[in-house]
C-alpha cells in the first residue's frame, strides 16, 4: 500500500501563469509518455517479475514517478491559477478550458485523453525493462522538448530535475538488464521466461 | 510524494489459480470503473479543489485506492500464477495471454485498453463531488456482480473488503457535498465557481 | 420509435459567423460531457430501468436531450456558415476543416472522436441515477465555461436555455433517487438490484 | 427537436433468453457498422446539406434507425432478461455482465466501446452520399452474418426486417446521389461543393 | 511481400518550412481518411476477396497508397526541417512539437492517434467495394480542403497529384463493382457472399 | 515508392482451418507488438533520422515487417477458410465473425481496433532505436506465447521463422544504436538531437 506525504519530490513554485505553457507541460501528466504511463508500467509489471531486486527497482521508480507526476500537476496547477477570460483566449487554452475549466486532468499536450495502449506490460523480464528503458528516453526526449521552448526559470528547474531522474531511471533499468542476463544465461537467452514457464 | 509500505491495505491469499476469474476480475484494475480511474480520478481533482478539507479527502481517498489497485493486480497475479497451456485454454485465457502472458495490464474485462475518457476532472467543486459519488458507486456495482460471480472464498473475502470501502468513500464525498453547498449557500449555488471564478 | 418535429426546442439564430466560438461549443455535439453522451446514456439505461416511473423519466429526457444536440449542431453549423479561408485561419479551424470541411461532427474541442468510454449503462438503478446526476453537473459546467468565453448574445441566448435545462433534468433524476431509495427501503439499500436480482 | 412514440417500429417478443445470442446483436447497437453510428451520420451529415430534398433524406432516415437502435437495445434485453449466474456463465456473458449488469451499453461483440471515428461527416454532398451507401452496406452484411448465427425465430424476425430497411436506405441514398449528380452536372463535378465553395 | 524502391511516386521538393501547413497536412498521414487507412484498409481486404481481377486492383492500389504514404510523410518533413523554436511557437505547432519533435506521427490533424476504428475489412465483395469508394472520396475531399487552404505551390503540386490518383482509384473501384454485379448476377444480388457462403 | 512481388517472404501453407488459432494470432497483425505497428514505427521514423546508414535499416527492416503483416494476414485468412457456421461457434468466433464475416481486420486478440497509441516516433534517433529495439522485443515475446498455444506444425513453421526475424531485427537495431553513440561521443550525449537541434 501507499502513504501519503504532504511535499513535493522537489520544490515548484510558478509566479507567473502561462496558460500556453501549461497546454504542453501537460502532456507530461497525460500524454504518451508522461509520468502516469510511467509509473503504471512499472507499477503493473512488478507483479509478475520474477527476481526480487528487479521487484524492488519497478516499486521503487514506480513510486517514484507516482511523485513526479504531482509535480507535474503541480506545474500545471500553478500554471493556470487565477487566470482571466483573456489570458485564456490568448493563450490558445479554450479547448482544454470548456472541458475541464482549470482542472488537472490526464491528457496529451493535442487533447488525447491517456490511453493504456501507450505502455505494455508483456510478463517477459528481458522485454519489459527494454520497454521500461525505451519509456525513459521516451520522456526523457519529452523534457527535452519542454526544455527547448519554456523560458521562465520557474518552470525550467524542476523539469531539468524530471529530466535527470529520468536518466538515472534509465540507468537503473539497464543495470536490472545486466542482472537478469546473468540469471538467464544458464539456460537459452530469450528460450525460457522465467516469470511463466517452469 | 508517495511512499511505499510493503504489505497490502487487506490480505490476499488464493491457493487456486483460475484465469477464468482473473479475466473479469482485471476489470477493477483496468476497466472504465475500476481502482485505477478511481484513483487517478482523486489524486487529479485535488490541484483545483479550493477547500483545504476537501483537498484532504481527495488525497486519503485517492492514496487509498491506489493501495486497492495493488490488491486487484495481486489478486490477477495469484489467479494466473503456474497456469498450464491447457489451463490457459480451457478458461478461455488465449486472447489476454497472447499479449501479456501472464503479467498484470490495466485493461478491462473484454480487452479494451484502460482510457482516462472514463473519468473526468471537471475542476468545479460540486460536480466534481458528484463525478466521484457516480464513480464509487460504479464500482460498489462492479464489485457486486463480482461477488454474484465468484465462489472461491479466497477470492470473496478481499472483494468483500473492497465493496465496503466504495461504499465508505461514497459516504464521505457525500460529506464533502454537504461542506461544499454550506460554503457556496451565501452564493448563488452553481453560479459561482470558486477553482476559477473570483 | 422516435418522430422528428421541424424545428428547434429552441430558437437558434445567429448572425455573425466565429470559427473560434464554433471549436469549443461543439464539445458539446461530441464532447465528454455533451448531448450526445447525455442521450445516449439515458435512452440505454432505460431497457433494464426495473420501475416505470424512472423509465419514463429516462426516455423524456434522453428524447429532449436529442433535441438539445439538433440545437448544439445548428449553432456550430450558424457559426462556421459562409466562411471564408482567411477567416478559417484567422480562427485556428484549419484542424477541423481539414477533416470535415463545415460538416458537423461528433468530437470534443481538441479533436477526439466521441467515444461511449465516457458514459456507462451500469444495469443498476441507483448507480444508473448517480451517473445521470453527475452527468448533468458536467454538461452544466460545460455551459457555465462557453459562457465565460462568449460574448455573442445570439450565442448565449440558446446556451443559457440549454443550461437551465440541465439543472431541472438534475432535480429530476433527483426526485427518481428518492423514488428508487424508498422503493428499496424495505430490501437491504445496495444490496438487491431489481433489475437483475430476483 | 424529436418525439417519443411509445412503440416499436416493428414488434420484438422473444421468449427464451441466450446470452451467447445477445453478446454479438449487441453490435448492431454500439459496434462499428451498428445503429448508433447510422443515426448520428445520417442527423450529422444533415446541417451542412445544400439541398432540401437530400435534407430531408438524411432526417427521415436517420430518425428511422433511431427506432432501429430501440429495437436493437430491446432484442438485447429481452434476450438477457432473468438470467442466472450459470446462464452467465455458461454463455460466456461474463465480461459484459461484470461491468454493465445486465444493461444495454453501446459496444462492439468484442467489447470496445462505441467510438467516432468509426463514422464521417465530411461536409461534401457526394462524399456524404458514399459514406452512407458504404454504411448501409456494412450494415446490411452484419445483419447477414447475425442472420447466419441465428436459428430462433423470434430472433429472425425483427432481425430480417431491419436488413430490409438498410437495403431500401441504400437505395435511397443512390437516388440521392443521383439527384446530388444532376445538380452539379453543369459545373465540373467534383470541383465544387455546395455546401462550402460560393 | 514489398520492394522499396528509392524514389517517391511524384517529386516533392519543398523550399520553405511551414510548420502550419505541416500540421494539417499530417491528417493524410494518420488522419481519418488518411493514406494510412487507405493502404491497409485494401491490403488488408484482398485477403478474403473471392476474384482474382479484384484481388489484383486491390493489391495494386494499396501498394500505390503505400507509396503516398512516403509523399505525404516527406511533405511533413520538408515543411518541419531546420525549424526554429520561434517557428514552432509562430505555427502553433508546440503541442506536436512536444511529443513527437519533428518526427513523423500518424496522427490526425488534431492530434488524434490513428486508429483503426476509421475503416473496415467486412469480408463481403460488394460492401468492402463500397467502403472502398467511399474512402476515395473522402481522401478526394481532404486534398480538396488541403488545396483550399495551401498557397505554396511547392506543396500545391504534389497535392493535386495525389487528389488525382484518389479519382483515378474511385473509378477503378467503381468497375470492380461492376464486374463483381455481373458474377453476382445469376444468383440473388446480396444474398451470397462468395467469400463466405458455399 | 513500393513495389509488390507476388510471394511470400515465407511459405504458408495451413491444411485445417481453425478459428480459436486464428482469433489470436490476429494479433499479430493488428494488436499492440504486431506486424503493422513494427512497419509502421520504422517507415515513419526514417523521414527524421539523421543518418543515412540508420535511415537504410528503417528502411529495410519496415519494408520486411509489410511482408511479415502479409503472412499473418495469409495465416489468419487459411485458419478461417472455409468454415462453417457451427466451427465458427465451436471456436469462439462469432464476436469476430459478425463485424468481419472471414476477412482481415487489424485488431488485437481481445478486439480492440489497431491505435497509432501503441507506437511511438520520437524525432530523437537514440529514443527512437531504443523504440525499436522495445518492439522487437515485445513482438518476440508475443511469438513465443503464440508457440507456448499452438501445435500445428503447418502455424508453428512461419511462426519460428518470424519470431527468429524479430530476434535478428533486434541485434540490428542494436548495431545502430552501437553507430549512433560513436557519432554523438564527441558531443555530450542525449544532450543534442542531431535531427532537431543544429
């Protein structure tokens, strides 16, 4: 089960609202590679893995990313508050604002509600950390492009600390690949999954 | 941020495999009415809602069905645990197994991939109450003809335990409701929005 | 069977075309919250309805909730009539024109396809009115949004009658939840459902 | 606006229930080519129509297949009325059942639910026209392969009735377009659309 | 199975970047009635084709719209090369931007993944042949609409190019259904399906 | 452009129709890791990649996986021939047999319509292999379950054969991953798209 504790992973605190940066921040909460996928994916795969550290390393980033997409929220949130008819007119944010007035909810930066088809979840060790490690690029390449058009520094410090974890992520994914490649080694790589056949 | 105990909120222990069950079970884990909506539905309407207590109950709520999502999946993953081919064929398992094989995936009992297009954050504080009260009680019903379905003991007793809490949670959004129109009374009722409207 | 009646529960007649108001009020032909999800929710909930009164209650507003969609399709059709390219541009249409020229369609403001995911026909009465509450409140928060963002009196007219609609169709699924609860009094409340349990 | 006629458009009395039965007719509710997708066209299609007579065509026929859906969602309920849970089970009904109870919910025979993007209102007379020719023949062949499946003749009946609408709609389509031809002739057919270019 | 031959089917060769143009252009990459849907909509229908003649005009012509595909996805990538980031701010084009940099995505104008919900394999001769002509004039009108708003006749020309072969392919289509009128001839029109029936 | 050869990559030859096996290795050519998805991934992702040596496998490996797509079709289509209506019953696929009749869709197993959601093209050449090397994965995975269920020897002969592609696909996707870091070494990695940023 999960506890609840009453801060964020790190700090974000957003002076000034911008509707048209909070329109493709989001994308990151609800689009194809944000945080919710993220921490699903790693969160539903555990189940059926069969190693105890690779258990431990799904739990453990998936939470993670549970925390990384309240910052997102939050991001979004701060974003979006207080703001006037017209600043949502001229920010381009009466598509998402019909819909969900300033409200959080899970979507792509064009308005795709999240869909489950963007993450697998195979019970095959080799091929879901490769699909965990694809996902990490995936949203790694997303702040990227966060990065490349946001400006307020507000905004750009606690991206560029999403951004990092996410290759640390990746790294860790990795070294379970290294792990389970030795576990496996012993008999025919990619013959035998361990999580199902005996 | 989110921390992980490592035990579930109520126990689950089922001695006998059977992907007949899992297969609708799974529903609660990634169908349109099920812990996962649930959650994400909570922990999103959160941002917005302007009262500190009603804030409070989204987040207990929504940490909680997190930890209601988790015994679902292990209650997926213990129904579908050592099965056999043969076993996988007779409770009609193939359509699920071909692309998951035994690992848990938030889809709902006739395939269709997990959609946040189920759930909605609307960010106005009564309908968004009202939005949860429908949701508890979509799943009080699912869990109902889960209950009219299953025999197994092992299986009973949890689902039992997680009807209640729907149950529980429906009551108190309707608290929620109660706080909500006491605070909006002095207003119009509806008129006023306090997530936007100053 | 259904019997068309040439002309509108309300007058629509809008003179100056507006691309940009037409995008977002059409959420409501083919939006998460919109008429068509409305109708259709009440006139398939009302085959397992098991008391007529709340039958009744269901076809009544499922048929003039079908009228309310002719209405939102004739003031989308008024707003994008006559247009020219530069003002196709000028409005930010090119995504919808692209695809449905000034044909009316059935998607929400950012562009998704109207999908039955958001609505549910649960089978059981009193989730079956929480749902249909709820979905009232969404519609009406619908309408309170287009009518922050429009100015047109010619527009606000028909959106305001149309929102008023909504709240009476709430008192009214209203009046059948107490209906329902003092008709299940008797039985243990949740417990029985009349349309499925004997 | 519409009218409710307390009616079938053609008598449905079906005396013995068949899940197995009810879960693939359900397609001709919420399913690709079923009823759902052939009113919402035809009503759609209508607003951007140039010529009162096409007009005309598409309201009556779409008004008639709303009656269809009517006796679709009838036939569906009246074959999973009273069933106990061996019947359920035994049927194969279960991943329907788990989450709508015994309800009608416009889905597909393999459980997606109905969706948008199965239709198009393309704002162009000929391309309209095409489109709904196509769509009653879809139509028609699903009522074919329903036919092939079915052997009770309270089934059959309504069954057959409606593929005989759908052949005399595409019928009426083809004189639509034929009307739609003449009335473009003189200019390069094509090259203009009526109900956009002046 | 395919040979790549490394030229496209008409030259495109676009000087200046417009990431405007590109956005809805996109839609016949993976948009509703897109070059996506049209390939495999017939590559995926001559399977179950019962005559040679058809099979050969449907092999043809989705081989054909494969190469489309390739024109329109150099079309994107023409117009997105070498874009500034105040170009992608100027063009609106932030929400694609962000998800997918300039990579090509079958997505629809608005943003809609492809789905396969927008065309069908019926598996009967007369219907899949109407779906078929009515597809072509669906694309027919989306080249229509992409003409009416493009003014760089870098990107006019191949558009025009491709508009014609959807013409050329509509008639094919059309004399496909004659011959296949003429088999059909001798036995009950619609009553067989020589794919299925004996 | 594409040319067509009339052949199959490798034979397929299936004696005994059978629809159970049919319904899920359809699978493969419209669910999540299948045939369509792999093609379309690499044909879509080419157009972006920097280099020519990785635009040269894109290629190639997309153009390999159309003709893999069409010895599923050819599969499914032989598993299906000719059956009767009492097979179709037998074999569970009267859900597919009413909305298809015998012809091939592009569904998951479960029937869920093939969505563009389920692939990614990222415009960022590592993302985009690591991408890659994910699906090769995934497909593998869904081979080896398709081999755990079936025990035709006229399936499982092209089934190895595919199964054995996607491993050697892999390794090449590897091999270019390999090419890539040595060309991006010299700058800091992950820190430049060279398909993006000048």
């Amino acid at each position: 089960m999960f506890v609840y504790e009453k801060r964020l992973q790190y700090p974000v605190k957003i002076k000034n609202p911008n509707p048209k940066t909070a329109k493709f921040i989001i994308t990151q909460y609800g689009g194809p590679d944000g945080e919710l996928g993220a921490s699903l994916r790693y969160l539903s795969q555990r189940f059926a893995m069969p190693y105890p550290e690779l258990k431990a390393i799904l739990t453990d980033i998936g939470v993670e990313e549970l925390g990384h997409l309240e910052m997102i929220g939050t991001i979004v949130y701060q974003l979006t508050r207080n703001l006037s008819i017209d600043e949502i007119k001229a920010g381009g944010f009466e598509d998402y604002f019909v819909d969900h007035t300033t409200g959080v909810y899970p979507t792509s930066a064009s308005g795709s509600p999240w869909t489950a088809a963007s993450m697998q979840s195979k019970g095959d060790v080799i091929t879901d950390l490769m699909e965990d490690m694809a996902a990490e690029q995936k949203a790694r390449t997303t702040y990227d492009n966060i990065l490349r058009m946001v400006d307020d520094p507000d905004v750009k410090d606690p991206i560029v600390f999403l951004r990092e974890r996410e290759i640390v992520h990746f790294q860790r994914f990795g070294e379970g690949l290294g792990i389970t490649k030795d576990k496996l080694n012993r008999k025919n790589l990619y013959a035998i999954n361990p999580a199902f056949d005996k």
